[in-house]
C-alpha cells in the first residue's frame, strides 16, 4: 500500500512538474511548508498521515486550486481539485490500516477471507494470514488481504 501510495504522489508530482515546463528559463518563486511526524507508533504514523493527506484534500489543494483559477490559469485549477480527492482516499488508506491495527486485525479477520504474500503471490483463505508462507517462507508481515492487492500492484518507474 506504501509503494502504491507512494507512485501515486510521484505521478501527481510529474504532473505539476509538466506544468512547469512552460516556464523554462524563467525563475519562479515557490514558498511553502511541509508537516514533519516522528512517531515511534506506526499506528500514530498512519494517524498522521492520514491528518496530512486530508488536510491537502480540505483547506492546501482547495486553496492552490483558488489561486490558479484567480490567476487564469483554468487547467491547473482543475488538477488541483482531481488531486485534492485523491489526496482523501490516500487519507482513507491509511486510516483503515490503523483501524485495523488498533483492533488487532491486520492479520486476524472475524471471517474468512483471502489473505496474499507479497513476496510469492500465495493465496491462503483463512479468517488469518499464515505465520509463515507455505511456499517462499516470509513470516506473516507478507502477507495482505487480497482486497488490498491492488496497493501492490504498481511499481514506480
């Protein structure tokens, strides 16, 4: 999910950086801030995260996008505003895994479902991931439901 999360940023990153092409050669101003969260607790990580990715989705991106379209520049408005929403649903990534952490579920279900090694593709259905995998050997910290597979499905070029 982190390396799926992760590309999806890189991407938004190139997008805004496309924009900027049209201004080569000329030197431009950007100011701004950036939350730094230092938690020993990956379920106090993932909180973070999550406050971060929704605060860009309510008041950063909507803000950005405000500007853009004061200053003319429509098309960028709008990309703002797509990516604000996606900025949600990574904030809703990360508050279902610390949900699921906090009630001691990342690896338990209360029914059975597919569990996926990340390592090998094993699929196991079990209301909980297998400690080891029966075919590459990683311990559990491998293994997802499968609902989430699509978080690992991309890799970044």
């Amino acid at each position: 999910m982190f390396d799926f999360t992760a590309c999806q940023e890189k991407e938004h990153a190139e997008v805004f950086y496309n924009f900027l092409k049209d201004l080569s050669g000329e030197n431009i101003e950007i100011t701004g801030t950036y939350p730094v969260d230092i938690h020993d607790s990956v379920i106090k990580l993932l909180r973070a995260a999550k406050h971060n990715e929704y605060e860009e989705h309510d008041d950063v991106y909507k803000s950005f996008a405000e500007t853009a379209r004061e200053e003319g520049f429509s098309q960028i408005a709008a990309t703002f505003s797509n990516i604000a929403e996606i900025e949600k649903t990574h904030g809703d990534r990360f508050s279902y895994l610390a949900d699921l952490m906090e009630k001691n579920q990342l690896f338990i279900s209360d029914v059975t479902c597919d569990w996926v090694c990340l390592n090998c593709g094993n699929i196991v259905s079990s209301k909980e991931a297998p400690e080891i995998c029966p075919v590459c050997k990683h311990d559990k910290g491998y293994y997802i439901r499968l609902e989430l597979a699509p978080y690992t499905s991309i890799s970044c070029k």
